[in-house]
C-alpha cells in the first residue's frame, strides 16, 4: 500500500520517504552531541542549550566561569520555640456517618467481530544499517538514499556527505547558518574623495632665450660601419633521436580477453 506520494501528503513533522510519512532523524543523521528535529517536512540540527558549533559535525559545551561562593552569615540566630508546647483545644465530638455501597447493574458485554488481517506487501530490502551503504548514502526506510538529498542544508549552502550523514557549510564569500540561507559578504568601497580645486600653472607671454657662455668644444662625429662576412654560416647537423617503436597489444577491446579493455593499444585492467 502506497502511504504517501509526496510531503503534502503527511504531518508537518513527517518526510515521504519510500512511499512511507515517516520521521527522517535517525541516530546519526546530526552531527556529534547534537539534536535532531523535522520541522517541515525536512530535518533540522541544533545545538541543545549550554553548547555551540555547528549541529551538522560537532556541538560542543560552552565555557561558563564559576560564580563566585555566597559570604558566610554574620552570626547563627537559634530557633525560637515557644516556652510552653502546644496542646489542641477540647470541642464538640463530631460522628461519621457510614458510607452507603451502591450497586450498579454490570453491563453486557458486547461481541466484536474481527476481520481477516490486512494483506502484507513483501517490501524489499536493501540494507538494514548504514554499514550496507555507500559512505555518502544513508539507511532509511530499508533503502540506501543520498544523505544530502534529505533537505538537512539550507538555501544556497554547500552540502558534503561524510559517514553516511550531512554537513552544510557556506561557500566561500557568503555567510550565515548552513542549515536555512547563506548570503553574499557585503564589502564597503571607499571612494576617493574628488579634489578640491584644480591648479593650473599660468603661462608667461615672454619667450625663453637660452644663456650664451663658455662650454666644451663639440666632439667630432665619428662614424663605425660593421664588418659584413662573406662566408657562409656554418650548419651544424642535429641528431633526433626517435622514439622506441610501440608494441601494438590490441587495436580494439575486442583484441584483448573479457577482463581487460584496450588502453593506448594495450590490453590492460582498468579497475
């Protein structure tokens, strides 16, 4: 029988897992000395009062300095008690009347009818543990099922799967709480303030006349021609070596036995 198609289809704190509502928060699924609850449709880790971390590797207790002890009392003060003990006062006698058994008649007892037992569908089995899974799948409901594919991560959050449970972290560049929404950094950009004024350096209408006075005499310019030669350039002759020939084991895989492939013409065992 088919219990569920869809989330919709159970409680709020149910999951519609193999045609089945159940409640998804195995032992496990959570990170270390976390706890696990389903809120809407989907599981959820929290770190219980009194500790910190992330829910979804580890949660761990919270350092708390001791308070410091009360002061001792300044003096211990007796008891006061009364000089003379109490003793109740005499009253009028007050009877209990006897308490009257009233009988009621025993109702028939009415025959239910039982029907056969429902039909049990055989479900088959795929693993009884998570030990029977992949290290990235969990064991739910007989069946080995992604364990990121639970919904534990929230929006835009990474989520890396590690001894059969989840855990959600947020890319580089965000932040927030893996488990509902990671958001983008917001970066402050500095403007550079505009400048005050602009100098300009006013231009004179006088001309610039070069100083004439004594300097060293001008070198006598000198001119130097390379040298052409007329011989051929030398060629000197370059061994290549080549390559050692290839041993053809195989053209195709077809070449090699049924527990081989063909690789780079040879038959090999690629597991």
């Amino acid at each position: 029988s088919i219990g569920c198609t869809s989330n919709d289809e159970c409680n709020y704190d149910m999951t519609c897992v193999n045609l089945l509502c159940m409640d998804i928060c195995y032992p496990g699924l959570c990170g270390e000395n976390a706890e696990c609850a389903t809120s809407g449709h989907k599981p959820f880790c929290d770190c219980p009062p009194g500790t910190t971390g992330n829910p979804t590797i580890k949660c761990s207790a919270l350092a708390i300095e001791t308070p410091p002890l009360p002061p001792p009392p300044l003096a211990e003060y007796p008891p006061i008690a009364p000089a003379d003990p109490l003793r109740p006062l005499a009253g009028e006698k007050i009877t209990t009347p006897v308490p009257v058994m009233e009988t009621t008649p025993r109702p028939t007892e009415q025959i239910i009818l039982i029907g056969p037992p429902p039909v049990i569908v055989p479900i088959k089995v795929a693993c009884e543990n998570n030990d029977d899974c992949d290290t990235d799948n969990a064991c739910i409901n007989m069946l080995c099922i992604k364990s990121c594919g639970l919904g534990v991560c929230g929006k835009d959050s990474e989520c890396l799967s590690r001894d059969h449970r989840p855990i959600c972290l947020c890319p580089p560049g965000t932040t927030g709480d893996p488990r509902i929404k990671c958001s983008a950094l917001i970066t402050e950009t500095k403007e550079s303030p505009a400048p005050v004024a602009e100098h300009k350096i006013p231009l004179s209408d006088t001309p610039i006349v070069p100083i004439h006075g004594s300097s060293s005499p001008r070198p006598e310019a000198t001119a130097v021609y390379p040298t052409v030669s007329t011989e051929p350039p030398e060629v000197i002759p370059v061994d290549v070596p080549l390559p050692p020939p290839i041993t053809v084991g195989c053209e195709t895989t077809t070449d090699c036995p049924f527990d081989n492939s063909c690789v780079n013409r040879l038959c090999m065992n690629i597991c």
